[in-house]
C-alpha cells in the first residue's frame, strides 16, 4: 500500500467546474482520491507544497508522433511512414516507437502525459494508432486507424507511380479497403477459419471497437471523408481540420471531433493556405468538440499552450482553450473515464505550473502521472526547450 | 614540474628500466637513467609499468565520419569528381566524434588525417594531436601528405557510375594528367594560385610524400612507375603484396603504412592480407608503421594490431616502433611526438603491463603534460 | 505630426523603460519624447499600451517561398548549381506573400529575405519592409549579404546527386577556390564582368559580408578560419554548437542568428537544436538575434518565439532585444532603427498589455511613421 499524497495548492484547475483558489488533491494508488478545499494532513502523508503555483490535470495530446521519429536520428530512426503501400491497416504505430526518445522527455517536461501517437499521413490507411502516457506506460492499443486524404499520399505515391496520384484514388483506395474489409467479413461468417492478417485491423472499425482518424486539411477532403465514413457506417475523428471553419456547421451537425493545428507551421502545402488561428473560436462558437494538437515533431509538446496562447489572444475564451487540451481530448480518445481532469477515482496525472499556462513565461514545475513525480524543474538543463 | 618515474620506458627506440621522465611546461625536459630527483617536483611513481609515447596512427578518417552517426554524415570521399587535390581532410575533421575520446582513452594521442580511396588524387592529409583545444590549435602539421589512390577503390566508384576513370589505366591516366599540369604550373610560376595544382607542386618539390593507396603487386608497381616519372617521395598504405616485390621497394619508399589487418580481405586486390606481412616487410630494413584505417578498424585496438604482427615474427622492439616513433617520422613530426627523449611533447602513455599483451590496459595518458586519461 | 501618448516605453537603449510619456512623430521619423502633451497634430492614445521598437527578423525566405500556393510556387533555393553567388532575392521577390501580412499583424516592420539552402553559395540576400507593392518599393538594402551555406542541408543535397561538393572538404575546397579565383579577378583588368566573380570580390573587399549558414562546431571553425585568412565579414546563422566555440566568437566578435525554435523532429546534426544553449552567448556578451526562419515557422510568432529565451533565464528586456535592437545592429541599421529614440525612425510595435504578460499581444504596428496594423 503506497503512501498518501497531497497537494497543497495553488489554483486547482479541476476541470470539472471552477477552479478551486486553494486546496488540497489526495492521492492514493495512483489515482485521485478526493478535492478538497480544507484538510488536516495525516502524519505519514507525503505532502507536496504547490501554494502561490497553479495545478492542472496532466495535459493531453491526441495527435503526435513522438518516438516514431526519434529525435537526432535521421531516417535510421524514423518509422511512422510505412509508404511503399498505400494501404497499411495491419502496421502499429507500437512496434515503432522509442519510448525512450528525447520527445518523450521533452513531453514530460512540458506537462504532457498522456499521448495518441498514430502512425503518419503518406498512406491512405497507414496502421493503427496507440495512446500511452508519457512515461512509455500503454494505456490503449490500437486506439485507432489512421487515415488521410489531401495532399500526401497523393504526392508520395504518384512520385512512385503508383495508385493514388490524385484525389479520386485517394478516395477510391480509401473506399476500396472498406469494402474489401466488408467482403472478409462475409467470408469469415461462412468460414471461421478464414483470416486476412492485413484486412483483420479493419473490422474493428465495422465491430465499433475505435474509430478511424482521418488526416485532411481542405473542405472538400473533409467532406469527402465523410462521405465514405458515412457510406460504411464507420465513427471516425478529424485530423488537422484545417478549413473546418468554413464548414463549421456541418462538423456540429455531425458531431465530428476534430484534432485542431498545428497552428504554429507555415502553409507550405496548397492545402495549408487557409490556416488560420481562428478556426478554433469558430468551433467554440459552432459548438465542434476540438483539441489543440502538434503533431509532433512538427512543433515541440511545448508549443501547445503556445497555440492556444494565440488562440486565446484572437478571442477564444480561455475556458475552452484548457478544455481542448484536457477533457476534450480525453473524451475524443474516449478516455474521460481516466484522464483529462481531476476528480475522484481518475488517475493522477497533474502538472504543476509556475504561472497560468496562458502566461508565454509560464514554466513546468512538476509533473505527476499515476501519482508518482516523474519531472521536477531544477535548472534550465532539465528544460528541452 | 612533474617526474614520471620507475617502469619500463620505451622511448621510441630503445628501452630504459627505472628511469625517470621531466615534464615542464608540456614538454619532456629530460630522460634519466637513474631515479635521482629535485626537490619540489611532482612525482608519479610508475614502478611495474609500461611506458610508451603517446601511439600514433599513420592512416585514418576518424572525425570525418562520426562514430554511430546515421548514414549520410560521411565526409571522407569526395565521390564525385576524380582528382581533387586541393581538399583538405581537416575540413570534414569534427573534433567531437565519439570515437576520439575512446582512441585517447586506449593511449592514441596523434594521428594522421586523410580523405578515402574513391578518388585517385583525394587531397591532402593532416597530422592531428587530441587535444582539449580549438580545431586550429589540434593541428601538428596541415600540410602533411597527398593522397593518391590506385586499384580497385577508384575504379569501381567512378566505373560503377560509367564514368571515367573504369579502368586502372585511367587511374593513373588521371594522375599522371595532373601531376604533369603541376609540373608545367610549377615551371611557369603564374601569377595566380591554382589551389588545386598547388598541393601536388608540393610533391614534386618534395615538401611532403604522395602517400599512395594500392594493394596487389600491379599497384604498387604502378606507384613505382609514377615515383620514376615524377621524382615525388612516396609511402605506400596497405601494400597488401608488398612481400612480393620487397626487394624492389627498397630505397624507393620513405616506408610502408600496413593495416588494417584485422578481418577477412574483402576484394580480390587485398587477398594477400596478412599479420605477417609486417615481419617480412621489415626485414628487408623498410620502415613500416601499423594502421587501424579507422574506422575500417577501431584506432582504439591499436596495440592490438601491433602484437598480432609481433606473434607472427615481427622483432618486439620494431613492433613497438610500428606505433610510435615510425609513423611520426613519416608524418615528418618526429620533433615533437613518436619518442620520448628531451624537447618532444610530453604526450605519453601508461600501461598496467607490456603494450602487446592483450590483458595489459591502458591506466594513463598524458597529452602535452597534462593528465586526460 | 502625431502625438502618442504610451503608458511605458520600452527604448531597448539598455535597461531604459520611460513612463507615461508622449513620442512626437513628424516625416516618419521619432522627433521628440515628451513628458507633456504638446499642442496640435493627431493624437493616438495608446495610453494603456507598452511601445517598443518594431521587430525585424534577420533569416525569412518571405516573399521568395510563398505561401499557400504549394510547392510549385517556392522560388527560394536555385538547386541547380553549387555556386551561384550572383542570384538576387530581389528578383524573385513577390509582395502579395500571405506571410507578409503575418509580419505586419507580429509587429514585424524589417526583414531579410535569402535565397538557398541547396547551392554552397546561393546568392545575395537584402533587407525589405513589409509595406509596399513591389520588390523596388520594400527594398531597404540590396544586396546585404552573400549566403554561404557550409551546413548539412547543402552537402546532402549534393551528395544524394552525386555531385560536387558532397563532402565538408568538398565544400570548403570550393570556398577557397571561388576566393583565390575572385583574388586574382580584382587585381586584374577584366575586359568581359564575370558576374559571379563581381559578387565574390564585394565580399572580399568587405562591402557586404557573408551570411553563413553552419551546424557543428568545426564548421563554425572553418568560418573562422576563413574568416581570418580573407578578411571577409561574417554572420553565423544555425550554428547549434554556437555554444562550444563561444569564446572564440567573443573574440572575433561574430554575430549569430539563432533559431527557430518552437520546432522538433532534429536530425543527427541539430541534436544540440536547443534555446537553452543560447544561454551562453548571452552569458558572454556575444551579439545575436533571433528568427523564424519564415516559413519554417511562421513569421508572426516572432514575439513569443522571444519568451522561450525568457523562459532558459535571459532577462525580458534582453530577450526583446534579440528581434529588436541586436538585428537592427547586426543588419548595419541601428542608427536608423532598433530603438525608440530621437532621430531614429517611427518603427513602432504596440502590445496590449505588459511585456509578455497573461494577454499581451502586439495591438498595432506603425511602419515609418505611418499605422500599418492598428486594433485599438
């Protein structure tokens, strides 16, 4: 049986509610036991004195890559693209990861503790998704399937000549697996014996088991993934949504979650050139759940309070901001039950900051994941900044 | 000052029991046979030791590739144009590579830096110490010895992109068109620094030696044929069929750099490969000094290549000299490294026992006076 | 003539942060500072708003790269050539670039423009501002600097086309080659004007320095040396291991760009790709300025890419004036720009709030004298 332990705080963001000026989180197996705003401390509690800092639940990023590509590593360590087939369902996004990568520990440091690392976009259906916490612990495999039109694939694969070079094959080859999955299906009914080890990962999404995440940026691939998730009948989340503004209401309508950013990159692609930092109040306004992401390692774990910084500063109002890097993205990886904030029961994953994390000059003090202290800021050689 | 005293010391050229070694001020002051010392002075007592220079290695890329970098981080070859005598190794030289403070760390203190064996003019090489200090500080000599390269290396790099040379007559067509160019450069003395023909001038005026990669006979015969024509000195790397035509080498080569040695002769050219090599090579009274050619072999198993060359015939004393005071009289920096003897830099090594036994380790390095290891 | 009245103003002439005073604005220019609200002229209140110099960031392809349009459309790296030090930035320059009036809405006022990074010398950068309908209109200086990439981006790229330069020797022996060659170029009376050797000599005669782009450590040496054996100006720019050779950049007094941060995803060379090592150039007094690297990321976030400084123990004032006074130094225009003072121009940038506090961000951008972003 561990020792209790307690935080003294310091603003509670408990996320559940307001925040709490001043309290105190129990702790007990590595899960929350109790809030409260007044206690006597028991003798053999272990006591951790936030006051004058801010605690918030361990922050969520539902759409990185950290430890698929290895930081300092070259092509020796990357391996989120298994592009020389556009249709990869049956590759994990777990048995290429590093979790002892500098990006693991750069997200630590950063206040991250649970991730959804997907592998990357060059394939139409490039494999399964995993959500860990930082520390390498897996909280869910496979969280999903990764997919993705637009630009990408299309430009991987026509440079090899190879089906699809332009936006129908994307389409076509997206719709020909599921169909090819739903034939399987037929087959095993008739067969038990019979197995596809390629198709297999895919009937997870006809059984309801996760969803598909599907990479766009423009309106139209947008539409056009849910037109084919809606043709099969499939859950899916949205990723990137860069232009999801401009069809806002059809994102609400449809109750479509959307994995927001990076917002801290250039347009360098043609489908890019209507990024803007205002997607996210029109979302606020729209009522589309979202949540902040950096695909990392396109931008630093650090850079997303830095997005929703600016966010913030073009008129979203702060609440939804820490909603959309905390409840919001556990409930679209269907983990409120776990994480994203700080209630009884949940595990303890916290972070405790020197200032409000809308603050530019805020930094990381301490970072918590099931209950134990997995960083403490010392020096600026422990910053991976 | 510090006194190094007590142990076997051998000096580049000889040995001395419970001598005494003075440092000051980075350099050795004096090499005594008895023990008798100042007052004031810092001793280290080596009683039971080995003492050597600090080891050189006559023949390597270390720096030019980092240890464990991924792929494409090679700086040694200059694949892409065949005669390129105006590159200087030290600029593909990265003084942090893992593998330096391993080859310190196994008592290698000095080494010569070189491009590959793509091209049949490579560039030129340097003579680098291993110091803790600015890249230009590091630097013993920088114009030290031109790279030429015969057989098989720059005939399949270029052949294998159908381009000229394919063929060792093209080799040393190659060669031969530059280095009559330089002549003709040199004869004229234009206004104008070709800095390409300027560094293979050197040769012809015998500032430096080519130092001439080639392993079967054919080769080294070729090189011979080139030394005839040009008048260059010359040291030939690896000479893996130098016992076959031995007696012809001598007086025509300032030495032999042999290595690496250890592995399988992986081309037909290197067949010959061999540890005993070296003792054939030397008694016909040709300097040899033993290389790693890191990092086709550790440098850090230096001493290891050399007791592999003394169980197979080579004399103790010439083995000892194969990785000290030799390759520092090819590298033309026997004035400050390769022996220790009175006005030479204080870079010297301690081993729990003799050098070429394998159980022996490396418990000392001194660099310039200083203690590193 | 404007009149501005500021709750404080932060000039960057070192600590100096003046309060509650008015700037007087005639003909572009900041011709007085004033306790009193003089009489006349057009009154701005910017009285709950911190002023500073406007920012300039030293390393974009803005205007070269741009953005939105897809590949097709970048016209910054002429990958045609290892050597093509003739080629202007200016003549490629396009002023409808969406990145522009991202620089205007961050407060960005100046900004150099490089062509690169795949030829070893890729050509002539220049200094613009954001105002304007043409390249001719925006251009401040022209040329500024000739790049010079020795870096691993440039070799790679050779190297994967089998051609030279594909090694770091490879590159060097080049540099050295073009310098002799330009040597001989400038004593000699040339009848026909080799416009690559034109180019070369303005560096060695020291009329435009050389933008170098480096990683490592013995890269940065290299310059040095280069530095010192023909007398050319130089501006480090990348240089990760920056920090290994501080001392001798003190010594030689070399300016480093450094950045971008708010990026990941380093390759072998940029493992020491951090801010935190940054420290040490302050530490030792060594002038450097901070960038973007637009479109790398985008241009705009100039500001708070600053408070990462802040955040590895620069002091405020001295993180804000790596984008404002230390570029305005380095691109040789701090006796026009780069500080709030008397005589200097009106390059302005306005934040809502106190220095990288809670909400702050930059509210208004005045150009020249002249609003050219203004939410207030």
């Amino acid at each position: 049986m561990e020792k209790l332990l307690i935080l003294k705080g310091g603003k509670i963001f408990t996320m559940e509610g307001k925040p709490l000026d001043e309290g105190y989180i129990i702790i007990e197996n590595g899960k929350i036991d109790d809030i409260r705003d007044k206690m006597e401390i028991p003798a053999e509690a272990d006591v951790i004195n936030a006051q004058g800092k801010f605690i918030y639940p361990g922050f969520i990023d539902i759409h990185v890559h950290t430890g698929l590509w290895e930081e300092g590593a070259n092509v020796e360590g990357s391996d989120g693209n298994e592009m020389v087939d556009p249709v990869t369902p049956h590759v994990r996004a777990i048995d290429g990861i590093n979790f002892h990568d500098d990006g693991f520990k750069e997200a630590i440091s950063s206040g991250l503790t649970t991730l959804n690392i997907m592998p990357g976009s060059a394939n139409v259906i490039g494999g399964q998704g995993v959500i860990a916490k930082t520390i390498g612990e897996i909280v869910l495999n496979p969280s999903g399937i990764k997919m993705a039109l637009g630009e990408n694939p299309k430009r991987v694969y026509s440079s090899q000549k190879k089906m699809p070079a332009t936006r129908l094959g994307n389409a076509f080859i997206m719709r020909k697996a599921l169909q090819d999955t739903l034939n399987y299906i037929q087959k095993k009914g008739k067969d038990r014996h019979y197995f596809d080890f390629k198709l297999e990962p895919l009937v997870g999404l006809f059984e309801g088991k996760y969803p598909a995440k599907i990479h766009a940026h423009r309106e139209d691939d947008i539409l056009t993934a849910l037109r084919i998730m809606k043709e099969f009948g499939i859950k899916f989340t949205l990723e990137h949504s860069t232009e999801g503004h401009l069809i806002a209401d059809i994102l609400a309508k449809e109750c479509i979650p959307c994995a927001l950013g990076p917002t801290i990159s250039s347009r360098i692609k043609q489908e890019l050139r209507n990024r803007t930092i205002e997607t996210a109040k029109v979302y606020e306004e729209k009522g589309v759940l979202f949540a902040f992401v950096t695909d990392f390692p396109v931008i630093p774990h650090y850079a997303l309070f830095y997005s929703a910084q600016m966010a913030v500063r073009r008129g979203l109002s702060e609440e939804t901001a820490l909603k959309a890097m905390t409840v919001n993205s556990a409930k679209i990886l269907g983990l409120e039950d776990r994480v994203g904030s700080l209630k009884k029961g949940k595990d303890a994953d916290l972070v405790i900051t020197d200032r409000e994390v809308f603050d530019p000059r805020f930094k990381v003090l301490m970072t918590i994941i099931n209950g134990k202290i997995v960083y403490e800021h010392k020096t600026k050689e422990d910053l991976f900044i | 000052m510090l006194v190094l005293r007590g142990g076997r010391i051998f000096t580049g050229e000889s040995f001395i029991d419970d001598g005494a070694i003075f440092i000051e001020n980075g350099k050795i002051t004096k090499v005594l046979k008895r023990k008798r010392i100042p007052s004031g002075a810092e001793i280290v007592d080596l009683k039971g030791k080995f003492i050597l220079p600090g080891l050189i290695d006559a023949h390597t890329h270390i720096g030019m590739k980092d240890e464990a970098a991924p792929r494409e981080y090679s700086n040694v070859n200059e694949a892409t144009e065949p005669a390129t005598p105006h590159l200087y190794a030290i600029d593909s030289f990265n003084p942090e590579d893992p593998a330096i403070k391993k080859a310190i760390a196994a008592g290698v203190t000095t080494v010569f830096i070189t491009p590959g064996s793509a091209n049949p003019i490579g560039g030129m090489g340097s003579v680098i110490k291993f110091r803790s200090a600015p890249l230009k500080e590091m630097i013993l000599r920088k114009d030290a010895g031109l790279k030429i390269a015969l057989g098989e290396n720059p005939k399949l790099t270029y052949g294998g992109k159908n381009t000229f040379p394919m063929t060792r007559m093209a080799v040393s067509a190659i060669i031969r068109e530059n280095f009559t160019k330089a002549l003709k450069y040199a004869e004229k003395k234009k206004k104008e620094t070709d800095i390409r023909l300027q560094n293979i001038v050197k040769t012809l005026r015998k500032e430096l030696p080519c130092r001439i990669h080639c392993h079967s006979v054919q080769d080294i015969e070729t090189a011979l044929r080139l030394q005839e024509e040009f008048g260059f000195e010359m040291i030939l790397e690896h000479a893996s069929d130098a016992p076959m035509v031995v007696e012809k080498l001598k007086d025509r080569v300032i030495g032999i750099v042999v290595g690496p040695l250890f592995g399988i002769s992986s081309k037909p050219e290197s067949k010959n490969l061999s540890f005993k090599n070296p003792a054939i090579i030397s008694s016909f009274g040709i300097p040899i000094a033993i290389t790693s050619d890191h990092p086709f072999n550790a440098i850090y198993y230096l001493t290891i290549y050399a007791a592999m060359s003394y169980k197979e015939g080579l004399d103790e004393t010439t083995a000892l000299k194969t990785v000290t005071s030799t390759p520092a009289k090819f590298l033309g920096v026997e004035d400050r490294v390769g022996y220790i003897r009175r006005g030479n830099d204080a870079d010297i090594v301690v081993f729990s026992g003799h050098p070429l036994d394998i159980m022996s380790r490396v418990e000392t390095v001194f660099i310039d006076g200083v203690r590193v290891i | 003539m404007k009149v501005i009245k500021s709750k404080k103003i932060l000039t960057m002439k070192g600590k100096e942060v003046l309060e509650g005073k008015y700037i007087i604005v005639e003909n572009g220019i900041i011709s007085d500072i004033v306790s009193k609200k003089p009489e006349g002229g057009e009154y701005v209140d910017a009285s709950k708003m911190i002023v500073l110099p406007s920012f300039i960031d030293p390393s974009t392809s803005l205007g070269l790269a741009e953005e939105g349009a897809g590949f097709n459309y970048y016209d910054s790296d002429e990958s045609t050539s290892p050597s093509l030090p003739q080629i202007r930035a200016i003549d490629a320059f396009y002023p409808k670039d969406p990145g522009i009036k991202d620089a205007i809405r961050g407060g960005i006022s100046y900004f150099i423009s490089s062509p690169g990074p795949s030829a070893v010398f890729s050509g002539l950068e220049g200094i613009f501002s954001v105002k304007g309908n043409s390249a001719d209109e925006m251009v401040k200086k022209f040329p500024f600097a000739l790049k010079l990439n020795m870096n691993h981006s440039a070799r790679v790229h050779w190297h994967s086309q089998g051609k030279f330069p594909s090694t770091k020797m490879g590159i060097v022996a080049l540099v050295r080659e073009k310098f002799e060659k330009a040597k001989y170029y400038k004593k000699a009376r040339q009848k026909e004007t080799d416009l690559e050797m034109e180019t070369i000599v303005k560096v060695l005669k020291g009329e435009i320095p050389l933008k170098v782009a480096v990683n490592t450590r013995d890269e940065i040496e290299k310059t040095l040396e280069l530095k010192r054996e023909y007398g050319v100006n130089i501006i480090l720019q990348e240089a990760e291991d920056s920090y290994m050779v501080a001392d001798l950049l003190r010594q030689e007094d070399i300016p480093v760009i450094v950045g971008p941060y708010f990026t990941a995803g380093r390759m072998y060379h940029q493992r020491h790709h951090y801010a935190k090592y940054i420290y040490s150039l302050y530490e030792k007094g060594i002038l450097f300025a901070l960038t973007t690297c637009h479109p790398v990321i985008p241009i705009n976030y100039l500001y708070f890419e600053s408070v990462l400084l802040v955040k590895i123990g620069i002091p405020e004032l001295d993180a804000i004036r790596s984008i404002t006074a230390n570029p305005a130094r380095i691109l040789g225009m701090d006796s026009e720009v780069g500080t709030v003072e008397i005589g200097k121009k009106a390059n302005l940038a306005f934040l809502s709030d106190d220095l990288y506090s809670l909400h702050s961000d930059v509210i208004a951008h005045m150009l020249e004298g002249e609003f050219v972003w203004k939410n207030f």
